[in-house]
C-alpha cells in the first residue's frame, strides 16, 4: 500500500472562476481586485482565512465597475470581518 502525502500546500486558494478573474484583472483590474477579494482563502496550519463583507457585494462591484475610489470607500465605511474557519 502507497500512501501519498502534501509536502506542502499552497497557502492561497480562490474559490470563485478563475477564468472571469483572469478575464477582470486584464479588462478591468479594479473590478479583479474585488473578485479577488471576495473570493481568496489564505490557508495557514489547519485554519483558513477570508474576509466578510458586511456590505452587499453587488453595490460594492458595482461601484468598482463604475468608479473605483467609491468603491474602496464604501467598503472601508462598511467593513470587513477576518474570518477564521478551522478545518478538521
């Protein structure tokens, strides 16, 4: 019996399309850092870390598409959450 095991595990992973962050981050980089944002893990140990928009996503998107320096404020007035989830 083989058994197989990760030397190491990269400590970022994201969760939503790649293919649509690709196509934002070269299109419209403003609106691909809120993609990336939104849908990043940093994996640390046995924890995974993200954060929690207490606003909408769909103003703060918006706002990125339309004129970017809201955006940023709008999610700074809002706020954000670190949140921890430890995996078993």
């Amino acid at each position: 019996m083989t058994v197989m095991s990760t030397r190491h595990v990269y400590p970022l992973s994201y969760s939503g399309s790649l293919i649509l962050l690709i196509v934002f981050a070269i299109c419209w980089p403003p609106l691909g850092v809120f993609l990336f944002i939104k849908n990043v893990r940093f994996h640390k140990d046995d924890s995974a870390f993200y954060l929690r928009y207490r606003g909408s996503w769909f103003w703060a998107i918006l706002w990125a598409i339309l004129f970017f320096p809201i955006a940023v404020i709008i999610m700074a007035i809002r706020g954000a959450d670190v949140v921890e989830e430890i995996r078993h």
